[in-house]
C-alpha cells in the first residue's frame, strides 16, 4: 500500500517536534518536507536530538509554499495569526490541511472578538472542520480540511459533553478549573517558561478572559444545542506535559447521582479508542505521551453540583495526536494509525 | 529578657522539622525537648541535615509526658487522632499548647461528622482558639491553647474573608478548586508520595468529602455571620511545597468590579503583616518558606461571578509559621517574631 | 505469523509495567500471564491507569510455577535475590527465560563477592547470557536464557567499550560518575524516593562499593581481553528517568584527538539500530522512553584525559526495552520488534 | 548602631534578587539604592513577587554611577565583561566592591587566556581579594574589595581544599564532575533555561574548557602552594537550585583512610560556621537557600583513589551569600551577619 506524504510546517515548536515524533512511527503517513521560520537550516537532530535516529539529516526549510505543493496533506502548527497568512497559499496546491491554530477554530464574528483582530482568510472557515473526532466525526470526514481543537478545550469537552447532549446540566454557571504543563506554552522564551521560574510553582493566568473560552462556549453550545457560558481559569503548574480540566456545572435534571452518572459516561463514549471513562480522578502522568483522554464525573448532593474532569496530554491529544486523527479521518485512514492510547508511567 | 522554653511533639514529620527551622533563628524562643516517634533514638541531623549546623547533637525522643512538664509551650505535629490522645496529659502541665493537628479546630458534632470517629477529649474544645490571627486574633489572644488551622482552609478563607465579611457574595455556591505540593502528605510512606508517581502528574483526590471542607465552611460561616456551604476539590501537583486556593463565588451585591473589590481587600488586609493584596494573580513560589499569604480578587461580569485566589506556603503559613505567630500571640510576643514575609524565589 | 506468548513475573514494579507497555505495542509477542506478589489480586488499570486501554480487565496473579508452564518466554522482574529462588522452577517448563535482575549477570564467586550472599542456583549461570547485544549479540543468540545488564552498567559500557575494545585507554584509573532518575529505586516506599525528598536535591550514595561495579568490571574487561577496574559514584537526581555517564580514563596511546575518537564511536556502532554517537553532549531527555543509548568522547590533550558520556532511559535500554532486545535475539525475531529508538522530547 | 548603606547593580537578576532578599534580613545593612539594565522602571515586585512584603515601593533605576557614589558598599552583580566596565567608576566613589562576576578573580593573563579577552581594568586586580573566607579570610580583611568566587569553583574549592593543604593528593590527575540547579544559568532567556527543556534532563556542558576552571586551578594552586591541574565537568540538572561536586584525586601518602580523612577535615573546618563536614554524602537540599557548605570525604583502597564532595546552594554559598560573608569581614560587621547555616528542607 503506498504511503501517504505529508509536510509540516512550524516543525521546530514544540507540536511540530510532536508530529515528527508520532509520524515517524505512522507506516501510511511520510514526512516530505518540514519547515522553521526561525530555525531554517539548523538539523532537526540539532534541536531535538531525540528524533537523531529517525531524522538523521533532515534540516528545516524557510516556507515556500512551492515545496509544498503537491502534498498529501500538510501539518501547520504556527502561533494564531499566522496560519491564516499562508494557508490561503495552500488550499489549493496540497489535498488537506491539518491546522493545528487557533485560526480556523471559530466563526469570524467570534474570532474577531476573542483574538482581538480581522480574520484575514475568512472565505476559508468554512471548509476547515472543528477536528474533535469524539463529538463531531461525521463533520470531519465531510470536511478536506481539519481545524484541531486547542489543548484546553479538548480536555475540557470531551469531560463535560456527555452531560450537555444529555441535556443533565445547566448550559450557564458552568466552571472550568485546569491546570497545564509549561510545554503548553511553546518553545519560545520567556520567562515565566524558565526552568527556575516555572519549577515549585502554581500560579493562574489570563483570568476570566482566556481565549479558550470560545473554542469551550462553541464546542459544547454544539453539543447542547444552545448557547452557553462557560467561566475558564488557566493555571500553570510545573509539569511539562498534560492537562487537568476540572469542571463544575449546575443539575438540569432531578435524581443525578454518581453511580448514574458514570454509566452514562461509558455508554457515551463505548467504543470510542481514545477516550477511557475511570471510576478514580484522572491523573495527567496516566495519559502522557499518549493520545488518550482519560474523563470521570461525580454528583455532589450536598452541595447540587456535578463534577466532570478530563486529563490529556496537551502535545498529543491536545495537539499533535489529535491532529493525525483528524489527518487519519480525512485521508480515510484507519482513525487509529499511528497513534496510541498507552501513557507512559512512570 | 528571659526566653521561653518549648518542646515540639512528633517532631520529625515535614511541620515538626519546619517547627525547628524557624524556631532556630526566634530569639525568644528555646528548643527544650523534640519527641517523634517513628524516629526516636535518631539525630535530628541524620533525617534533615539541613538542621545539622543548628542542632548538631539533638536527637528525638521517645514521648514522655513528664519530659515537658513545665515547659512554657508544646507543639503538637501529629496526624489527627493522635493529638486529642496526648493533649490532656499536657494541658495541667504546661502553659500552652498549640496543636499543628485537625483535633481541636471543631466542635465535637463536627468532627464526629467529618472525621468518623467520636472525639475523646471534647472538654478540652474550649481552650483552644482557631488560630488564624488575621481573622480572630482576639479570640487567640483570649485562650491558652491554639488549634493550628489547616492547610488549605488557611489559603482558601484568607482568600474568601474580605468577600463575606462584606456580605459581597452568597453563602452558597461557593466552589473551591486548590492545589497543594506533595509535602501537604507528609514524611508518610505511600505510593502517591513517590517522587516517580508524583513528577509530571497532576490529579484530584478527596472528590466532594475532603475533611478540609469543615473547617472552611467553619472559619468563613463565623466570618459571614450565617450557615455556609463549600464545594472543595484539592488537587496534588508535582512541587514539594505551595498551596494555590482559585475561588468561586455568586456575588450578593449589585455593582461589583474588579477594581472595587481590590480596594476592598487592601482595606481588610491593611496592616497585615503576613497578607499581601497583589494586582496579579498570586504565584505558589512568591510565598516560598515564607509566612506570606498571597491574595487577588476578580469580578466577572460576563458570567456573573466572583474569583478569589490565595497563595501560600502549606508547611509555614499553612501550618509551623502560623503556629509559632498563635504562639507568639498566646506568650504575648510579637506576632511577627521569628517570621518572615519574604518568600524565597527562585 | 503466530505470536509468542509470554509471561512477567513481578510485573507490578516499574520495570514490569514497562515491559507491559512495551509489550502492548509488540506484534509478535503477547502477555500471557503477569504476577505482582505485593499486588496479587490488583488489577493492572489500577495500579497503572496508563494501560488501562491497553490491559483493561487484567489482575496481577500469585506467582505460580504452574500458571507459566508453556509459555515461549518469562521476563522476571524481581529484586536482586528472588529470581534465582524461582528461577530453577520455570527453566525446564519454559522455553526462555529473561531475567531482569542481577542474580543470572556474575559468576557465582563475583556475585558472592558483591552482594554478599551465596548464589542458590549457581548450575544455571553458564545457561544465561549476558544481554548486551551491541557487544555480546553472537553470545545471546547462542543461549536460552538471557540476564539483561543493570541501567548503570548500560549506560557505562555502551560509553566506554569502543576504548576498551580498541586498547586506546588503560584498564586501571577509570572513573564512572552517573546520575540516576527515582525511578532506578524502584516502586518500593523508602525516604530517598518520597517525592518531597528527592524533587530539588542530587545527592551521591553507594560510595566506593555499588555493585553495579562488578557488572561494569566484568563486561568491559571482556571487551579489553583483560582485567579492568572501575571506580564508579552513583547519583541521584530529581527526574523519574534516565541516566547518564560520564566517564574518565587514562589514554593507552599517543595521537588520540576528540575527532579521532568520534570518528572511531562511530565505525565502532555503525549499523547499531540502538546507539546514536553525538558530537554534542547527550542528553537524558533525548532518550526518554526509547530503547536508544546516546554517546560521545572526548580527548582532553590538557590533562591527559579521554572523557566518555553514555545517557539513556534507565528502564527501556536500562531494564525493559533491553529485556526484550534479548528477548527478541533468542525467539528469533528482528532485534527490534516493537522497540523505538525515538526519544520524547520535550 | 548606625547601618551600612548599600546599592546592588544588576539586581534584576537571580543573584541581584537573592542580595536583596538576604539584605531585607540583615539588621546592619540597609539596601538604597538598585540597578537593572534591562528591568529599569520596574518594580522589584513586578520582577520577584516574593520581595513584595520587604520592598513594596522599591524599583530597578538605570545604572548611573552618581546615585551610588557616597554609598558604604556596592555589590555588582553583571555578566562578566561587564563589571570591570564600570567598576573603575566606583572604587573611588564607593567604600567598597563586591564584584559577584568573574572580573576580579583571576590575574589578568589567566582572564585573558580563559575568556578570551583582554582585561579593561587590570590595574584594579590587586585591590580585589578572592572572597572566599574560608581559606583566606586574612586576605579578604585587608583589602577593599571583594571578588566574590564562583559557585562551582566554591563547592570544589571547599570539598578538595583540606586535601591540598595537608599534601595528601597529587597536584595533577583531579577530577571535578559538578552537577548545576537551571539557575546557575542565570534570568536570561535561552532554550537550555525552559522548564520544558530542563525538566527530566540531565546533560554535560562545557567540556573540557569551563572557565570555572582557572578559578579552581587558581585557588586550590594557592591552598597547594604548587601549580595544580583539574579537569572539570559541569551538567544541568532538573532543579533550581544546589551544586554538588564531586571530585577525585590520586592519593601524595600513604596509609589514608576514610576515617582519619573525615578527622582531617573536622579538624580543618573547626569552627567554621558555614563549613559542614558530613559522613554521610551531603544531599544540595540540605543546603537549600543557606549559606552552609556540606563536604565528605572516603579513601578507596581497592583503586587507590580520594573522594571528596561538597554541595552548596549556588545562589547562596555560590553567589549572594559569599557576597555578604564577604562584605561583613571588609565592612568589619560579624561574618555570620545577616546569614543562615539552616537549609530548608523538604
């Protein structure tokens, strides 16, 4: 069977290292051609010498859109903004793009009003699906190209969607409490990123207005079918991989209890490869390196409130695992190709 | 001046050990006698070489109630149960005692409640003073003994004071997510304290019944003024030490803002000596072996809701700093002697 | 092609789990059987929610001799001790054994000598390999049974042995100085692995005397043709994997320079799938997870000194993906089926 | 007792941060004025909230040497080649330097041939004593300025010291293998500082030519009383904070043994305050945010090698702590003043 040929572009942050990590273990998925702004020229080994025996010589290009041209598919993991410069360059010329950006998540209106900015490619919104194969597969494989849901959102819809397409909780008053690795913040330099900074230390950020919100109010306004609001508090925490949503929401319905509540977390999600419901509370470390997302959901009587949470890794299935899905979808490979549901723990 | 002379019960945990740190550098305050358990016959020096310049010959002792007699304080760092065991062998011979332990922060129904057993020295309540001075110093300075507060309820009702002194928010509804460093467990020998287990991982525990949840709903109902009610989810996250309380509450007034609500809480903390009003959201390791609480406050209008976050350090301020300020109000010291609101950072 | 069918006895420590891991992603090999003493009854998922996908219903069973009769091949993981106890019960009822422990690596008066006991199944030394297979492959594949090398001594000889094979350093005046992740101690609960110990702390222990020691003398000098003696200084260090060497040796001839060196590491493991020769220092991190082992050397003209570095993840290349390196030469399988050389980074 | 007044230049830094924290502890000396380059206009809140309580008002002023003239003392605490730029602008405006850089340490041909550059200030060398009281505490009183060591020659220096003093090791032959916490590297942002970086590493840098060390060669040379040789290996490893060196050296007598060499160095370190002589391997920890140096020391019989280690907190004893020990002795203050020899721990 012949493979199929991919490039990436934004291969030097920390999701491009994580597609050639995870496609160099794809047996239907080549890596062609992969680009850095700031570090063309420089070897991949060079940056990340844990991909020394899979890439031995590869370097990373400038972007030129003509290298890419006559791709399979190709892989952008560029900051906001950015991707929207260039995929109109592509659309075209390669058969699907998997952006892995916030740029082709929202509608223009709410881009525009959450990002602060005119969305520049809005034309293009359109043939771009919301890549959460959990909740909207169908949506996926009707689309060429794949928009990947942000680390955040992911582990915070996949914990709290079975309640809102049951109609059990409140569409407002919902919290949404998570904790991130410091990879989540990319490999640019900062300081809050410095080792002697982030290292012994918890502290929240982008209070009461992280863009996040949007990709969550969207996603789960989807699967409820109405709109909804949704109050997110960021944290950073001194791990560099995984996510920890924790969730509260209000009871829509009368006679919620744990026990009930968890049997409808694994009817809703049988079958599903990628997500595990736990009667325990979900531990990041559990899904690290993987593409799993592990969820649990409790009933709080006394206080009449019900608890989701959700653990990922950020880099996988907050981005690059959960890209090559989407990827596998719109290529009509098997969903699974390449990508495992197995952490690493210790 | 004369010093006063103290003995440290179950000195060799994390809180006993902080005990010592401090108390080597309060000048009013001499280190007569150490007891531990688990350890006695070993040099202080050989479990914490920290201590080894301060302490050089010090060994723990077996527990001898006649070796304090007479002492002029006690403190008691033991895991709850064991405290209300030993306490009224002390309390006829010594002058005060402070309690580092859960046993003497509730009334007797509360701690049956919370704790699954009945209380064995329910007399003895009386005389111990919930022992967060910023909150009732008076009430300290108005009994011999002292009950230490816990850990999160130390970061979670500095944090949430300024809002129900003000009757600024409901006494329900309110959900408190925190996360603490791994020492919050203890010198105890258990999986979830491995280094390899705790590293890289985040996760819930404790889901919906944390005994925490008492003395909040406690502490914050006396400053309220009525009945209150906690939904509280701790969380374990890979650092040693830190304690991050995020806070949500329904706001019971028209008119609030962000900027109004931090005026508020300089207002309340003027004068504190351990409470610093920060524009940014608080940071674990700003408070760092310090004993420093660190609080913000934010009102978001969009979904109608109150945040309030608090940091500190879980073995200073959230148990040995703060026992030595109730001691130093108990012996009519400084409250600030032998303290630091300096943290260490990085 | 039918699969193997294999069995873990103590597959509840870390090295066990890992070999679960590993397994779960090996096409030719399938578990069989797993035993954890401690853990009898346990499920995997509960220990391990990381293979909860992977091994949903499996339990840790009692070890019994009985249980694993049959199977194509045993991986033992126990402590130094207890292999050799349960060891002469499986090699007649089984076609393979790949022990992870000491007990089958040093003749029986080395292994007296070092660890300070009687060996208790001296007459199945000659039946296990030593399972370095960079060195010693026409060795494994010669045998049954295989003794996979400790971390340390992996790390170490994969540095130092193109030295030693090419007569370029002396056998006496080496020096090993390596540091360890936690998760070289095991699973076992002592002090030193608390988290709260161990995060922020490197300290040396075993000094002059750890018996990795033997293991380094004895598979270097059969790399020289001669005896060899190593003195080696063990680290701990606040990470859950890996471990690097870095080595000093004395040179044996005139003429040598880093580039004549590198040049030499790099004929010496040309088409080793698992050793990456580095012109940089290697990195721990870039071996995260993999079975690869990254080195460089160098000369230092100065003071006369070649300085050799190996690092790699102590329980893959260290324990568990050179387990089934071994296991892979004597079932007759590609030597690396179902293992990566791709690290996990960041 | 009037007190001292002092400035910081590059206080924006890690060692600037920890000089004035330490300071904000110390009764003699008051902090009145701070320089930040890059950081002028903020506030040292803004930088290191830890410092909010001690300096609530304080911000980083540009560098002009008129706001410091007249001051008591004047700590500078710049990348080396910058320091000698603009100390000859204080030495006559100023009662005293401590220079925590590297410019004033070693003679000027040793400074050129190590870093590459001609000294711009050679005619200021002999009015700065190496800092290290320890062993030339005589030297640093009667001098005017102090050039405070670096942090790794301070931990090598002080493990290996009693050794070259009593002639008991060769001059030649000595091995450094030294291990950093990231913030050895200092506040400025670079890939190797990332927490994402950093976390689970541990890797070699600067082989074979580590300007460090010239100091060692220098200072040990001087203990000696003979030319020396040291081939010094630094790594990063995954913690903020703490040196450990651990040094080999080939035996100048006969007959040593572990136990009449750990008398040796009770006997050399006799009443020093901040020196720790350990029989067990001292932990970095231990020395956490203190002053403290922990050294042992063990003869190996069987290679017929001397073993010694020293662990330091590199911000402290290797940086800012030293600063101020050696800012008490020229100030004529006692040495201890304003400095702990408690670690904190865990």
């Amino acid at each position: 069977m012949s493979t199929y040929r991919a490039g990436i572009v934004g291969a030097s942050g920390y999701a491009g290292a994580e597609l050639l990590r995870l496609l160099a273990a794809h047996t239907d998925v080549d890596v062609a051609h992969v680009t850095g702004a700031s570090s063309a020229g420089a070897t991949v080994a060079s940056l990340y010498p844990s991909l020394a025996a899979a890439y031995p010589q590869r370097s990373f290009a400038a972007f030129e859109p003509g290298d890419l041209a006559g791709l399979d598919i190709v892989f952008v993991a560029l900051p906001h903004g950015e991707s929207q410069q260039l995929v109109p360059d592509l659309v075209g010329k390669v058969d699907h793009v998997v952006d892995l950006g916030a740029d082709f998540r929202l509608p223009a209106a709410a881009y525009e009003q959450w990002y602060g900015a005119r969305h520049s490619a809005p034309e293009l919104l359109d043939e771009f699906a919301f890549g959460l194969p959990e909740l909207f597969r169908d949506d996926v494989r009707a689309h060429a190209h794949v928009a990947a849901p942000g680390c955040y959102p992911t582990a915070t819809v996949l914990a709290l969607a079975p309640l809102l397409a049951g109609g059990l909780v409140e569409p407002t008053g919902i919290v949404v409490n998570a904790v991130s690795g410091v990879s989540g913040r990319g490999r640019g330099l900062s300081a809050p990123s410095l080792f002697s900074e982030a290292d012994g230390n918890v502290n929240a950020y982008g209070l009461l207005d992280h863009r996040h919100t949007a990709e969550m109010e969207l996603a789960l306004g989807r699967v409820a079918g109405s709109d909804l609001q949704v109050l997110f508090t960021p944290h950073l925490v001194p791990m560099t991989r995984g996510i920890l949503a924790t969730c509260y929401a209000r009871p829509a319905v009368d006679g919620l209890s744990s026990t009930s509540l968890l049997a409808h977390y694994r009817d809703f999600y049988a079958g599903e490869p990628f997500v595990v419901v736990l009667d325990e509370p979900p531990a990041t470390k559990a899904t690290f390196a993987s593409n799993a997302a592990h969820v649990t959901v409790r009933f709080d009587a006394r206080t009449g409130t019900v608890l989701a949470l959700g653990a990922i890794d950020n880099l996988v299935k907050g981005a690059s695992g959960q890209a090559i899905q989407g990827a596998n979808l719109v290529l009509g490979l098997p969903e699974t190709a390449g990508l495992s549901n197995v952490g690493i723990l210790p």
